[in-house]
C-alpha cells in the first residue's frame, strides 16, 4: 500500500474509532496517526489469532484498523484517564 492509501486508511479508521470510542474525533492529524498505529496494531492482532492482518486499501484492512485504534484509544483512557485529551 502507497504512503497516500496509508494516511487515507488512516484518517478513515482514526475517525471512525475515535468516534466509537469517544463520541468525538481527535482532530485529523491524531486522527491519522491514530488509525495508522491502529492498523499496526490491528494488523498485529489479527495475525496473533491466525485471521489476515492489513491486506490493502479494502473493508476488511478498515475493519482491522478500527479494532485495532480502538485497542489503542483502550490503552491510552486506561492509562491516562478519560478525561484527558493528550
């Protein structure tokens, strides 16, 4: 996948987990940072329970990376707390 299809896959995802999680987005910039460590992660998990990881720029690697930022949003509100925003 190209660096383009990766910031694109990554604000798509970001967003939509930010929302899910948060019920607003981060802004584009974490956003994007936040799918992008979300696929990576997603990717990482998927492949921990024998399931294909990011294979493109399709639903399947968009379903991969939500999971995966919304692990990561998870992380972050268990260690930092729910009201922080940094």
């Amino acid at each position: 996948m190209t660096f383009i299809g990766w910031i694109v896959l990554g604000l798509i995802s970001g967003f939509i987990a930010s929302k899910l999680v948060n019920k607003t987005g981060e802004g584009a910039a974490l956003d994007i940072i936040l799918g992008i460590v979300g696929a990576v992660v997603g990717g990482f998990v998927f492949n921990l329970l024998g399931a294909y990881g990011v294979t493109g720029f399709n639903i399947w690697s968009m379903f991969v990376a939500v999971i995966g930022a919304m692990l990561v949003l998870g992380v972050k509100h268990a260690v930092m707390g729910r009201g922080s925003h940094a």
